[in-house]
C-alpha cells in the first residue's frame, strides 16, 4: 500500500515524520537530562541542609536538649508538620531524640525504618559518612548527616525525609516546559518539512507526468518544463528532453521518408500512366493528323475531329505536366532568365494590386539548367500570388552562396494541416481552384530532379517555401 | 501628599512624647528590669510602651532585660546588674533573705495563680501527672513553681521518683513553649503556669486548643516583682507599678499583660510555695 503512495505525499510525510521523531527525542533527552539535573540539585540542597543543621544540632545533642533540637528542626520547614519533609534528630543508640513531627516520630522510640541505599555504592563506614538512603518501598528518600563530637564520636544522626513527590512537581514543570516547547518547534518545523518534501518532489512528479504522456501523445504536444540542475532528477529530465526530442526527430524523419516514398510512388505511377497514355495518346493524334492530310472529309466530321483532337491536346498536356519530363538543358541559369519570370507574374501581381518584394542576389550565370529553375520559381511565384488576399505583399528573395536559395512568401491564409500532409503530392482541385493542381508536385519533382530540397513554414498571415538547390550537381550513375 | 505627611508627623509626635521624657532625666542611670517568661516577655511591642510608661512617670530611662532562662536573671538580681527582676515565687522563696517583694500583680481580682497540667487535646483520659508514667514530660524551668516545683511535689506526694517517672523529661524554658511542645506531640504531658496559658488561650486559642488542661494545682502566689533587700529609691517604681491601674495607659497596659493591677504583695502569698520547696527538700 506504501509503494502505492504517490512521492507527493511520501518525502513530506517522511520528512514529517522524521521532524516528529527528532522532536520527540529532543524533548525527550532534555526533560531526562532537566530531571537529572532537578534530582541532583535537590540531593544537594538536602545535604548542604543536613550538614548546616547538624552543626547546630550538635549543643541540643549534647546538653540533652530536647525543645532547642525540636526548635531547630522545625527551623527550615515552612509548615510546622509537614508529611512531605520531616525532619528527625536520632542519638547514638538509634532512637529518636527529637523529630519536627513529633507525633510521627515519638521521643526515645527506635528508628527503624528498614532504610536501603539506592544507587550509591556501599560505604565502607556508613554512619561516620553523609549518605542518601531511601525506604524499602521507595516513597521516601533520607538524607543522613552524621553528628560528630568533636573527637569524631558519632552523638547521633540527623534524617531528613522527603517524598519522592517533591522531586515529581518540578520533573511535571520540566516536561510540560519541553512539551510546549517541542510543540511550537513542530508548528514551525512541520509546515516548513512538508513544504520542503513537496518542493523536492515537485520536479519528480511533473517528470513522471511527462513521462506517462510518452506513448499517448505525439511527441511534439509533449512540453514539459523541468529545472536544470546537476541532480539526479536534473539529469534525468535532461534525458528524458533527449529522449523526447529524439522521439520527434525520429517522428518527422519517418513522415518526411513516408513522404518521400509516396512522392516517388506516385512519380512511378504518373509517369508509367503517362507512357501508357502517350502511346495510344501519339497514334490517335497522328491519325487524326493523316486523315487531314487526305483531306476530303465533309465540314460535319471535320469539326467533330478538331473536337477530338482539341480534347487529346488536352490530355497530353495534362500528362506531360504530370510527367515532368527532365529536359536537361545545356545553357546555364543567367539573372536574365529570373528577370523574366518576375516579368512574367507581373500582369497577375497587378491584377490583384500586389506587392512583390523582388531581391535577387544572382549577377551571373550559375550551373544550374535555366528552364528548371524558371518553372520551380514560376510555380511558387504563381501560387504566392493566388495565395495572397488582395493588395497583399509577396516577397522573393533569391541568395546564393553555395547553393541557391530561393525564398519566397506570402501573407494568406495558413495552409490547412490536412492539406500540407500531402501538399507535394497531385492534387486536383475540388474546391474549383484555378489550375490542375500540379503545380508544386512539379516543382518537387525538379527539385528533386536537381537533388535540392523544399520545405514550407505556414502561419496564419504568413506562409513561405523555400527551395534550396546545390551549385554542383552531382551527376548520378 | 504634604499636608498628610504633618498629620502623620504630628501623630508620631503625639506618640513619642512619653518615649522621650525630659532631658534631665537622660543622666540618670537607667532602671534595669530584668524579665522572665513569668509573663509573656516576648512581645516587644508591648514591652516597648511599657517601657515609654514607666520612663515617661520616673523620669528616667527603663531597660528590660531578658535572658534564657530564670537562673540567669536571678543571678544578675543577686549580682547587682539589676535593679529590679520579675521572677517566679519559688526563687523568691528560696531567696527571700536576700530578696523583698516590690509590687505584685493581681490576677482575676486576686494575687494568685494555678499551675497547670497539659496533656495534648486527643488525651482525654489523662486526669493526673500519675497518667502519665512512662511518657514524655515537658517542665518550664527549674526555677519555675508552676512549670516544676509542683509536678515534683505531686510526684513525691505519690511517692514517685520523679527522675525515673518519665521515660524522658526536657525543659522548655518557658510556658509557652510547653504549650507548644505539647500542643506538637513532643511531650505528652507538661507543667504549665495557668495564668499564661488562660492569657493564650485569648491570644492563640488555635494553640491551646491543641492542649487540654486535665489538672490543676491550689492556688499560689503570682509570680512577683522583686527587689534586693535595702534597695534605695524604689519608691517611686513601686508607685509607678500600683498607679497602673488608675491611669487609662496603665489600664490598657495592664488589659494586654491580662491582669488587672499591681498590688503590693505579702510574704503570706508565698507560703504554699515554701511549703512545697521544703516538702521536696526533706
């Protein structure tokens, strides 16, 4: 049941538990030691007492006074009979000479109450020596002072009695002293421990909750921020970060291969539809060609075969578009050639009361085919333009450095995330758009084609692609 | 704050007045009066205005002098180092050859006294000092009549040897003090003037009440104030001691001390005393 306990509620508890048992042990040690100490001094006080009195008690005990003894044992008593502290003056026999409760301890009656020495070791001349004694069923504790002549004749012996009660109502104040005392540290100590374990297991507990999204989320949802310190919690939030960041590296490499692989799946597919088309396609124009060639056809089929042959233009443009045949040219890409595609858009950018932003970093020639080049930056160009709401900026900026980068953007609308899943891919307009939607599957099949790359950004307000092409191409086997 | 502070001045004053008598007096040697627990010597304030009465009427200044016990008072007496001394009946009588009576008081309308037996309040069986054999004894003073030459006499009337009657016996030196050895449980029983202990049982009846009075003796002669034979100029002493009770002072004096004037006494008080001295001498 406690492995079930959260970390949450298990350091502060255990902390809490640990400041419980410190205080206790504290309080515990100190009300010992308080007592120790209240027992001690109260021997002491007794004995300084015992040897005062015995000196004054010595005349009474040897001139046989009875009433100045009882007169002097009553002295130190604040109440004249007093169960709790009784004094009493023996002789040399053993038997009461005089006693501050007289009723208790009648004159000349021997004193035998069975006394034993607690803890102190054994005197080797008990009656000459001061010694704490106690009764057999330990109420009481005696302190006895022997009363010497001056020869050093034992005349008698003076006993103080007390009850061991005496002792209980400081030992009562001591605890309840370190009892208030352990209770203000634990009002102070307990707050600030369990505030202490949760501030310790905080880092712990959002580490796992990260970690159980692992698995149902895709990892780039998964943000979690952690501390960064050396700890062990540190170190493994930072291997968890890793691990995330890993997980949405892996992520896009498989989304971008899956891409990839349909992309070529599909340029497999277009181009063995469009070789199959082509064929039939060139023996239905060229018979239409040759049967014009004979001539003689009456006006009726002639216009029923330039609807024929309109409708199998069209076709064929259709395929060659989806084709993109490599029509690798030998004439290198001049700044002339992009001039003229920015002369091209130009009408549709009017049209549309546009900006185009034009930078173009190309002064010479570069060994890229011109014609490629021309259509990647035409489609993008193009579809910058239809992108964008009216009197809208777009821009293009065209660097070069080892590559060729061309950049260009618009401010319409973000591209629907449905959409972008397949945005490279054929597409036929359903919702009536202008074209055939094969714009940038073109365009991504000459990049490729030219061993570039294409990627897009797409923000509300804010979409661009960018095309990066190598200077030097690689000229596969 | 002034005004209350005069009041309070003048009233001191007023007070003081009899404490300081006239500056001529100051030469004169003062009076020296030896006490002894015949009387209940130890409230100094009492004896502090009875001293400021008798200083302001003989104009001259009056010295109390207290010691432990009866003997040594006795022995200044003799010595000389007194002027005067109240002592008990029975040193009178033994010394009367040196000794005369100077003034006596009068108690409940008479000269006299009783000795008490006290036995502590939860001894209700005791009756007589013969009760009380084999116990502990608690005497006055060797020198008191009350506090031992009576318990003796009774002892030896009943043909006891007092020594060896009691398992113990103590001196207190002073009634007073048997009565709280008794009253305490020290003694079981003890020998008490009956003048002191009625005057505490109006004091500290909680004292007395601790006691009961299981037997009392005759009548004695109260406990005199002597002089040494053929001492001069006591006159006026003597006149001041009777003249107590005819002034509101002396009156009010004499209310505190419990007694209701001092008269001047005759030897005759002192015959039973005698008498027991001699019956224990024989």
């Amino acid at each position: 049941m406690l492995d079930d306990l959260s970390y949450r509620i298990k350091i502060p508890l255990a902390m809490s538990l640990v400041i419980v048992a410190t205080t206790a042990v504290v309080a515990a040690t100190f009300t010992w030691q308080s007592y120790r100490q209240a027992h001690a001094s109260f021997v002491h006080h007794g004995e300084a007492l015992g040897k005062t009195l015995a000196r004054t008690l010595r005349p009474a005990l040897l001139h046989d006074d009875v009433w100045q003894a009882y007169e002097i044992l009553r002295t130190p008593l604040e109440r004249p009979v007093d169960d709790a502290r009784v004094l009493i003056l023996l002789d040399a026999n053993g038997h009461v000479f005089a006693a501050s409760d007289p009723r208790q301890y009648a004159i000349l009656t021997p004193f035998n109450a069975g006394l034993r020495a607690p803890a102190t070791p054994a005197n080797r001349d008990p009656d000459l020596k001061s010694s704490v004694l106690e009764s057999e069923d330990g109420r009481w504790l005696y302190f006895s002072t022997p009363i010497l002549a001056e020869d050093g004749t034992l005349l008698g012996r003076l006993l103080q009695r007390y009850d061991r009660k005496l002792v209980a109502p400081r030992f009562v104040d001591v605890s309840a002293d370190a009892l208030y005392a352990a209770l203000a540290a634990l009002l102070l100590l307990l707050p600030l421990g369990w505030l202490a374990g949760k501030h310790l297991t905080d880092p712990l507990v959002q580490l796992a909750r990260c970690l159980g999204r692992v698995g149902r989320e895709i990892p780039e949802s998964i943000q979690c921020d952690f501390h960064h310190g050396r700890d062990e919690i540190g170190r493994l939030a930072q291997s968890f970060e890793d691990m995330v960041h890993q997980l949405r590296e892996k992520q896009a490499l498989e989304r971008h291969l899956a891409q990839s692989d349909r992309l070529a799946a599909i340029g497999r597919l277009s181009a063995g539809i469009a070789h199959e088309i082509n064929n039939p396609l060139g023996g239905m124009l060229n018979a239409i060609s040759n049967y014009r060639r004979r001539g003689g056809s009456d006006p009726q089929a002639e216009k029923t075969l330039d609807l024929i042959e309109r409708g199998l233009l069209q076709i064929r443009d259709t395929v060659s578009a989806l084709l993109v045949e490599s029509k690798i040219e030998s004439r290198a890409l001049t700044p002339a050639d992009l001039e003229d595609v920015r002369t091209l858009v130009a009408a549709q950018v009017q049209s549309k009361r546009l900006t185009l932003h034009w930078r173009s970093a190309v002064e010479e020639p570069l060994p890229l085919p011109s014609a490629h080049v021309r259509q990647i930056l035409l489609n993008l160009l193009l579809n910058a333009v239809q992108a964008s709401p009216e009197e809208g900026d777009v821009t293009c900026s065209i660097g070069v450095s080892n590559v060729l980068t061309i950049t260009v953007g618009n401010a319409g609308p973000a591209i629907p995330e449905r959409r972008r899943q397949h945005l490279f891919e054929p597409y036929f307009g359903e919702e009536g758009g202008e074209g055939h939607g094969l714009g940038l599957w073109v365009t991504y099949q000459l990049v490729e084609q030219l061993h570039g790359s294409i990627s897009v950004e797409s923000v509300p307000g804010h979409t661009r692609f960018s095309v990066v092409l190598p200077l030097e191409i690689r000229r596969e086997s | 704050m002034d005004h209350a502070r005069r009041r309070l001045l003048s009233l001191l004053a007023g007070f003081a007045l009899p404490t300081r008598p006239a500056t001529a007096s100051v030469d004169q040697p003062p009076l020296l009066f030896g006490t002894t627990p015949v009387f209940l010597d130890e409230q100094a304030d009492f004896l502090a205005r009875w001293r400021a009465y008798l200083e302001t009427l003989l104009r001259r200044p009056v010295r109390f002098v207290q010691r432990a016990n009866y003997r040594e008072i006795l022995d200044l007496l003799l010595g000389q180092k007194l002027d005067c001394a109240w002592l008990c009946g029975y040193p009178y009588v033994r010394m009367k050859a040196q000794l005369e009576l100077l003034a006596v008081p009068v108690y409940a309308g008479r000269p006299l006294y009783r000795a008490y037996l006290i036995v502590p309040a939860d001894d209700t069986t005791t009756r007589s000092i013969l009760d009380l054999r084999g116990r502990v004894f608690a005497y006055a003073d060797p020198d008191s009549n009350s506090g031992w030459l009576v318990p003796q006499v009774e002892l030896k009337r009943a043909g006891e040897a007092a020594t060896r009657f009691f398992k113990k016996s103590f001196f207190t030196w002073g009634h007073r003090r048997v009565i709280e050895a008794v009253a305490v449980g020290l003694a079981h029983g003890g020998a008490v003037d009956g003048y002191i202990w009625d005057s505490l049982a109006r004091l500290h009846p909680e004292l007395t009440n601790a006691t009961r009075v299981a037997w009392h003796s005759p009548e004695y002669g109260f406990p005199p104030i002597v002089i040494r034979r053929g001492t001069p100029g006591v006159e006026a002493l003597r006149h001041t001691l009777l003249g107590m009770a005819r002034t509101p002072l002396g009156q009010a004096l004499l209310a505190r001390l419990n007694l209701d004037a001092f008269t001047i006494g005759d030897e005759g008080l002192y015959s039973g005393i005698e008498a027991n001295w001699r019956y224990l001498q024989v």
